[in-house]
C-alpha cells in the first residue's frame, strides 16, 4: 500500500502563512533543545571525565533543578487558558457561497431524465454509461 495518510495543505497556502508557520515551527524547536541544554552539558562533562553511568545519572539528577509545584501549575493553567481563548477566535468566513445546482439543473445539463439521476443517487451501486467524448449518456441501477 503506497497510499500517503498524512494529509500535506503546505502547497495550498500562502507565502505569508508558511513563511508564519517555518518561523514558529524553528523558533519552538528551539525552545525545546533550549530546556534540555543543561541536562546535555551535564552528560558532556561526565562523558569528558568518564565516570560511571550511574553516578553520573545521579549527578545529573541532582544537579538539574526541577520546576516547582506552582510554576508547573501555573504553565498547566496557563496553557489551558490559552487553548480556550484559541478556540474562541472567529472562525474563516466563506467570501462567496458557491452555487448549489438542483438535480433538475444536472438533468438539464446531461441531457437525461430526473428519475434516473435520482435512482442513481439513492442506489449503492449504479453504471454510469457515457459517450465517446465523456458526456454522461444515462445511469442505470445495479441491485
């Protein structure tokens, strides 16, 4: 199965917005290395003076200082905050409402009867006969 899954909008969009999306995208990679630097100079410096792997695990343990209760409460707050305000922004608007064609208008269109494009639609399988040139010619049932 070569079937791609994960769905690829980078091509729909505009400059501005992918340009938008590249600098967030960096600048919160950089974050991330950014809260893990001291635990890598920690493992640096015992790498460089080869000490054993679980006191060096421990040493690093203790020399990194964790996040207190309130800071980590706050973040969780924060960000639980900031995604409900997110989810309040308005919504796109459509700038112009596409036509909706009736099924008379298809009827007209293909040159075949109404019956038959319903029958069509309501049916779980139908044979769709056409033309040398592509045009639909009529649609029968398949039970």
């Amino acid at each position: 199965m070569r079937e791609k899954f994960i769905i690829n909008a980078r091509g729909s969009l505009r400059r501005r917005h992918r340009w938008l999306s590249d600098v967030l995208t960096a600048g919160l990679w950089i974050g991330w290395i950014l809260l893990w630097l001291p635990v890598f100079r920690r493992l640096r410096e015992v790498v460089r003076l080869h000490v054993d792997f679980e006191l060096a695990a421990r040493e690093v343990l203790e020399t990194v200082t964790p996040i207190s209760i309130t800071r980590s409460l706050i973040a969780l707050i924060g960000t639980a905050v900031l995604l409900l305000l997110w989810s309040m922004l308005p919504k796109r608007k459509v700038t112009h409402a596409h036509a909706t064609l009736t099924t008379l208008d298809y009827a007209r269109h293909f040159a075949i009867r109404e019956p038959e494009i319903d029958s069509g639609r309501a049916s779980r399988v139908c044979v769709v006969a056409h033309d040398e040139a592509g045009a639909i010619t009529g649609i029968r049932v398949v039970e």
